[in-house]
C-alpha cells in the first residue's frame, strides 16, 4: 500500500508537469498534420487495426453501449423538464471510448455534485445508494453545481485542451498497488471540464475503475463540446522516461491543467472474510469520512430574515393546528424534520413552544375574531352535529354560528361518550346561547341538530315562541335508507341471500380458493367478502351495503367460479352448493342486488348534495318533492309497488317536517311564480291546505300579539300582488358553477336585500321573512378526524389535555369553515387513492370493486389505529 509521503506528491506532480509540455508540443504538432474529414480514418492513421470479425464484434457491442447511451440521455432530459425521476438532476450519462479502437466502451453515469462516476445498469440503484443514504458529501449542499455547467478554464494554454477525468489515486488489492494513469478523451463532442472540478473514481462494488494493468478508457460526458485531437501513445515514451504517456494496456492521454491540486483517494478491498460485501457499509463510512475532511464545508441553507422566520413559523404553527392531531407535536422534533428545516434555512422549533404559548396565542386570535363577527350580526343560528353516535364511541359534537351572509363562525365544541340524554343536550344548547348573546336570547333565531329534534329542540322551541329548531336534513335522508331496510321485503330478501352467499363462499375452503384464484386474475389481488356481525345486521345497513358492493363487483368472478371444477366436485356432493350455484346463475338475485344498490345510492348523491350546497330551510319542500320524483321512477324501473315505498318516505317526511318549510318556501322571493297576467306570486298552490294554515300560525307566533293581524294583512298583499318582475328575475337569475358544472343562483343574498330595502310597506312581514329565509336545513358543518378523537382518548383525562384539544379544535374548525371546506382530510385521502385504483383495477359499470374496497377499508382503518 502506498504511504503517500510528500517526496512522492513532488515527484508525481513533476511528472504531471512533463506530460503537460510533452502534450503541448505534440498538440503543436498534430494539428499541422492535415487530417481527413472522418473522424474514423483518422483513428485508423494512429492506432492499430484489428482483424474483420473483431471489428463486426466490436462494431455491434459499440452500437449497443451507444443506443443504451442515446436512451439515458433522452430520459434524462425528459426527467430535467419534470417528467421523470428526480435523481437525473444529479445524474449524467457518459460514454466510455476504448483507448485503441476509438468504440464505445461502456456507459458510466457521474454524479454531477462529487464527480464520481459509477455503472449505468441501474440508475434508480446509484441514486440510492449513493444520494439517499448520504454517500455524497455535497448533496446535502442547497445549491449544487453540476459538473456540466462548469466552463472550461480562462487561463487555459490555447490549442491545449484540458481535460481532467480521473485524479491520481492510490488503490489496494491483494497487497499489490497501481498507480492510476491520465487519459486523453478522443470522442467528438467531449464535456471540457474546469481544473476545479475533478471527478473521483467510486472504488467500490459499483465502480467504473478498472483492474491493475487493465486497459484504461476515457470518460466522455456530453454537455460541453469543444474540438480535441487524437493522440498516439506509441509516439511518445512512458512517464518513467520523460514522456507523458504510459502506453501499457492501451492507456490514453488525459492533461491536467499544472494548477490542480490532486487528491489521493482511499479504496479498501472489495472482498472480506466475511465474504464480498461484507465491509461496503464501512468503506463506504470511511470513505465519506475521508471526503468530508478532504472537501470544504457544506455551506449553511440559504439566509431568512426575521420576518420571514416569523411568517413560515406561524404557517407551520397553523398547519399543525389544522390537522387536528394528525400531525402530533413530537413530530416537529423528528431529525428528518429537523433536517429539512436547516435545508430551508429555518431554525429548529420546539414542542413545548408549539403546544403551549403559539397554541395559546394562536388560538386567541381566533377567538377574537370569531367575537367580532358574532357581535356584528343582528341575529344567528346554532347548528349542532354529532350527538348521533354509533355503538356507543366517543364523538365530537360541533356547536356553529350560522349568520345572516351565509356565513359560519365556530363556537365550541363538547365530547361525549355513548348515549347522552336529550335533558344534557338541551343544557348545552341553552348554555351556548346564553354564552354568546346574554339576555339577549331573542338574537338566536333558531337550531339546527342532528338528533332530540322530539325532545330538546322542541321543549326550547315551546319555551321561546321566537325560536324555529329544525332537524338536520342530511341525518334524515340517512335514516331514510334505515327505514327501507327495515320496512321494504327487497331489502330483507337481498340482505339474507347475500349474507349465505358471503358466508358460503367464505367458508368453503376449495369454492374460496377459486374464488380467490379468479379475483387475482381479473384483479390483480385476492380478498374475502366482508361479512358483518350479527349485531350490525340487525340494527345498521351500512355493512350490509358494503357486502352488496362487494358481489355486485364480483359478479364476474362468481360466475367463473361455477365452471371451474373445484366447484363443480363440491356440487355434485353439497346440496347447498347447488342451490347457491342457481341462485348466482338467477337473472332476478341480479336485478334485486341492482335494484337496492341503485336505490342507496339515490339517496346518499342527494344527501352528500345536502352537505356540500347546505340548502335553506326554504328549499326542504321541493327537495322531498324531488325525492319522491326520482323515487316513483325508481320503481317503474325495477317494477317496484309504489304503495309500500311511498309510505315510508311519508312517514319520515312527517318525523322531519316543520311549519318554518312551508312559510320560507312561501316568503322567498327566490321560488315565486310567474303567473298568467305577468305577476310573479308565492307558490301557494304548491302547499297542503295543512302546509297553509301552518304559515298563518307561525307567522303570528314570530311577532308579538299587537302585530298579529298586521302581519296577516301584509301576508294577504304579498299573496295577491307578489314582486315587481325585474326584481324577482334577478333573485332567481341563476348561472353554471365552474367548478361543479351545476346551475346555482347567482345573488345568493339577493332574497334578503329585497325584502330588506325594496319592500318597506311589509314591515311586520318583513321582519320575519329576514329572519327565516336564511335559516340552514343541515347542521353537517366541521368534520374531526378519527387521529384527534384517538389523540383525545388518550389525553384527555388530564386538565392541561382537554384545555389543548379544545384550543386545536377551535382553531382547525375556524379555519375550515372561513374557507368552507366542509370535508376531512381522511375523505380527502380516500378520494384520492380512490382515483388512483380507478387507473390499475378493472371495475364493473364504473362500481369499486371487492378490491378497492377493502383498500379503502384498510385506509380507513391505518388512520384511525384500529387494526
């Protein structure tokens, strides 16, 4: 092994200096020798020929490496303008020339941040290893410089190209020691390389250096391209004997430029004790180690000043409160974490400052503001969700302020755990109210929940006559659908047959593998069907919906499982198996399965359109009409009696139903009619004479005994004369959201301005029509994630704990509701990988499969730490 003493440093870099002169001057030389315009004669001229069928050999090889070549560049500069992998960034081709026959060699890729240079076989590999892992010492570095972007050296001796490939190294094995030689690049378009990036060879299992006495070969990059000539190491001696060459296996010239300084790299043996890889790890250490020492200090992430310290820590701060436990405190003490914040050049941050006095003050400023906006309403209403739990688990009930511009302010929030009684719940309502408006409970016009609509809602109703409390109806669509599955037969029958179809299939060990055998060839996977425990058949459709889903997209794989002869064995022995053999094969179990499925999903597209648009309680009337629309043609499709349905739906019409419909649907100017003489008037005759008097009631029961019969006056005026036309085409003017595509009204505010300042002779009728027409129909508002409510079990038994969590929650539902996003990140992410199975999987008539499915499941389940 070479000691590398200084004698030896002075006697190399002399030799350097001597292959440099000897260089120039045949420079000098060679380009007054006229030369042929092809560039294969010339090497012809200077080096010597080889045989026929070497050549046809060669030529074939040399082809090969070049295509191999061709394509890496072509990917990287797919990859450099953002449609590839990220490592080509830091990646360059190189083609390797033999030294004698001027062919390609082999195809290299040099890291353009550290010059070494390591096999092209698998990029991704490279990048890896040597990116990832921290092999590189500079790609740390936040602004690096790659090799190619480098211009060749001012100071440069002209008609001299400097070229440095390869720096002298020390190399060990086997106890003997080769000293690296320089070579001369001979390919057309050359990468001219300054002196102060010099490359490295990699001595490790994926280096590109070749053996002691192997044949040399020139790296050639192809970024920078310059003219250079080939030189003839057989016209000059070896180093040894002043020349500038060491002809020995074919070895080519590389010229150093005198003011580089070269650095002995360290390889240690590829092969241990323990066998070949065994001291990669190590070397790989030492030799970063080696580097570091060797190469100056990364430099620091780039400079931020205070105010944009401060401003990225209160968007970090945000971001963590919005997540909602998501993203737990700990976190921003991660090293990765910590990592990237030095790379961005921020400083580290700190739990305790995030969880305590950014958290407090955080959450005071939105506290502050949510009071303002409150204050500055004339009148609100409360709307509250999650008092409707299942299987008693501990949920999150949201109380929000809903204001007169269609707004909402969040107010707080109360977890509770199994069932809780309608006394607790009327308290809580009552304690809001009063928290918010003082003795000035007349301002809170109303409630909106999700559950007690028959006990708490109705005893504050009866308590203050000015209050109109409301069920949510999103909430009563769902229970809609519970409704069919327990009073519609269809819903019973398919129910039963899919539960002994699930259940056999299961079970059924040599039906189950072909089951599984034909899922994995049409889908790629194998997964049972869910089946739901006895407890959720009875009391909750949703599993058994889910089952449904699952043989509605299996129905293919079902059938194949029938002729295939492991099923047709078990039938010939298995009475039951013959029977589910006819009832797969049965066109009407088909035809129920569709029946019932496209029935739920009626319903639940028009309860997610509840929850995303948040009708008014003015348009409660015609949405029920429109259910009942879609579903009488429901029944006419799938031969349905109409009968039995419509019972339930009016059934559940009359639990759900409020005068306060009735009078908004009659009050808004936004569902007045034109009628024959031009007028536009309220839709009287579309109500019940029932609906009719519940109008005139309420009405009078919103104003005091002294304005009764005044408003029953300007109510007889508003029926006979109505809107002035111009105003009421404006009202209802209505243009296509871009975003959705569906019409929606153009002036949502529009129905309160008129009655506001057009109409100022209705002034008792006016009083009430502001303050009904902007009530809202549902309470869905903010949507906590499972993470939080896991976050809270676990520390919420502790006075600091609870005082955190409700702090987060204030501030994550402020934030979500200014900017009305209604949906939770885990529907976010289930969206997405949604769309993403919808791109591999096969589906059936656009239905998720028994595959995605149970992906999504799985991610249902990863997010909440129930596995």
């Amino acid at each position: 092994m070479h000691g590398g003493t200084e004698d030896d440093d002075v006697k190399k870099q002399d030799e350097e200096i001597t292959t440099l002169q000897s260089t120039i001057q045949f420079q000098i030389v060679f380009e007054q020798t006229p030369q042929n315009s092809d560039p294969e004669r010339n090497t012809q001229n200077y080096f010597p020929t080889m045989s026929a069928a070497e050549g046809t050999a060669e030529e074939a090889a040399a082809k090969a490496l070049h295509k191999r070549y061709e394509g890496l560049v072509m990917v990287r500069t797919k990859a450099l303008k953002g449609k590839g992998a990220w490592y080509w960034a830091h990646l360059e081709p190189l083609l390797v020339h033999n030294a004698e026959t001027g062919l390609p060699k082999a195809v290299k890729l040099k890291c353009c941040l550290c010059d070494t240079i390591f096999s092209a076989s698998n990029p991704s590999r490279t990048a890896s290893e040597h990116l990832k892992r921290g092999t590189c010492p500079n790609f740390s570095s936040p602004t690096p410089k790659p090799l190619c972007s480098l211009s060749p050296p001012m100071n440069s001796t002209p008609g001299v190209v400097v070229s440095a490939v390869e720096s002298h190294s020390v190399s060990v094995a086997g106890g003997s020691a080769a000293t690296d030689s320089t070579h001369t690049n001979t390919h057309t378009s050359p990468t001219t390389v300054g002196a102060g990036a010099q490359p490295q060879y990699n001595h490790r299992k994926r280096s590109s250096s070749g053996g002691v006495g192997g044949a040399r070969a020139t790296i050639v990059p192809t970024s920078y391209v310059s003219p250079i000539s080939v030189i003839d190491p057989s016209r000059f001696p070896p180093p040894e004997m002043g020349g500038g060459f060491s002809p020995g296996g074919g070895t080519m010239l590389v010229v150093h430029h005198p003011q580089v300084q070269h650095h002995r790299q360290l390889a240690l043996p590829s092969a241990g004790v323990g066998g070949k890889d065994d001291l990669s790890d190590a070397r790989g250490m030492f030799e970063d180690s080696i580097k570091k020492l060797k190469s100056p200090k990364a430099s620091p992430g780039p400079s931020l000043s205070k105010s944009q310290i401060d401003c990225a820590l209160e968007y970090l701060g945000d971001w963590v409160y919005e997540s909602c436990g998501s993203v737990s405190f700990s976190s921003l003490e991660h090293p990765k974490f910590k990592a990237f914040l030095h790379q961005v050049g921020m400083p580290e941050v700190s739990k305790r400052e995030f969880s305590g006095s950014r958290l407090d003050a955080r959450y005071e400023d939105a506290r502050n503001e949510s009071e303002v906006r409150i204050r500055d309403a004339h009148f609100f209403q409360i709307a509250s969700d999650g008092w409707k739990t299942r299987n008693c688990e501990e949920n999150l009930v949201n109380l929000i302020v809903n204001l007169p511009n269609g707004t909402g302010v969040y107010r707080r929030a109360v977890f509770i755990s199994g069932q809780v009684p309608s006394k607790y719940a009327e308290e809580v309502l009552w304690e809001t109210i009063t928290e918010i408006c003082g003795n000035a409970v007349h301002q809170c016009v109303g409630i909106v929940a999700d559950k007690f609509k028959n006990k708490a809602l109705r005893n504050l109703e009866t308590q203050n006559h000015w209050m109109i409390n409301l069920s949510c109806q999103y909430q009563a669509l769902n229970n809609l659908i519970k409704d069919f599955y327990r009073e519609l037969p269809l819903f019973k029958n398919v129910a039963e047959n899919c539960l002994k179809l699930a259940r056999f299939v299961n079970n059924k060990t040599q039906v189950r593998n072909s089951f599984h055998k034909y899922q994995l060839r049409e889908y790629g996977c194998a997964a049972l069907l869910r089946v739901p425990t006895k407890e959720h058949e009875i009391s909750n459709f949703e599993p058994i919906y889910a089952l449904l889903e699952d043989i509605m997209s299996s129905a293919r794989v079902l059938q194949l499982v029938l002729m295939d002869e492991s099923y047709k064995i078990v039938s010939m022995d298995d009475p039951l198996a013959r029977e589910f053999g006819e009832m797969i094969r049965d066109v009407g179990f088909w035809n129920d399965l569709e029946a019932v499925r496209s029935l739920v999903r009626l319903l639940n597209e028009m309860a997610n359109d509840f929850e995303t648009e948040r009708p008014l309680v003015g348009q409660c009337l015609p949405l029920w009409e429109e259910l009942r629309t879609r579903v009488k043609d429901w029944c006419g499709k799938f031969h349905i009696p109409e009968s039995l349905v419509e019972k339930v739906i009016e059934r559940r019409f009359r639990k759900n139903y409020h005068p306060a419909w009735a009078a908004a649907y009659i009050l808004d100017p936004l569902y007045l009619i034109r009628d024959n003489s031009g007028k536009y008037l309220p839709p009287f005759k579309c109500l019940t004479p029932e609906q009719e008097k519940d109008v005139d009631k309420l009405i009078t029961r919103l104003v005091s005994r002294e304005e009764a019969h005044i408003v029953l006056m300007e109510l007889m005026k508003w029926r006979t004369e109505g809107l002035d036309p111009v105003y009421a085409q404006a009202v209802q003017l209505k243009h296509r959201d871009p975003c959705t595509g569906k019409m929606k009204i153009a002036n949502p505010h529009g129905s309160r301005l008129v009655w506001e300042t057009y109409l100022p002779e209705f002034k008792s009728l006016g009083k009430v029509a502001v303050r009904l027409i902007f009530l809202h129909a549902t309470a869905r508002g903010f949507k906590c994630n499972s993470s939080f409510l896991k976050w809270f079990r676990a520390h919420g038994h502790s006075r600091v704990g609870i005082d955190r969590a409700h702090k987060m929650i204030f501030i994550a539902a402020h934030s979500k509701i200014e900017r009305r996003d209604f949906t939770s990140d885990e529907e976010k992410d289930a969206e997405l990988f949604a769309s993403a199975n919808g791109e591999d999987d096969v589906l059936n008539e656009g239905s998720p499969t028994v595959i995605q499915l149970h992906k999504a499941d799985r991610l249902r389940k990863l997010s909440t730490g129930n596995w």
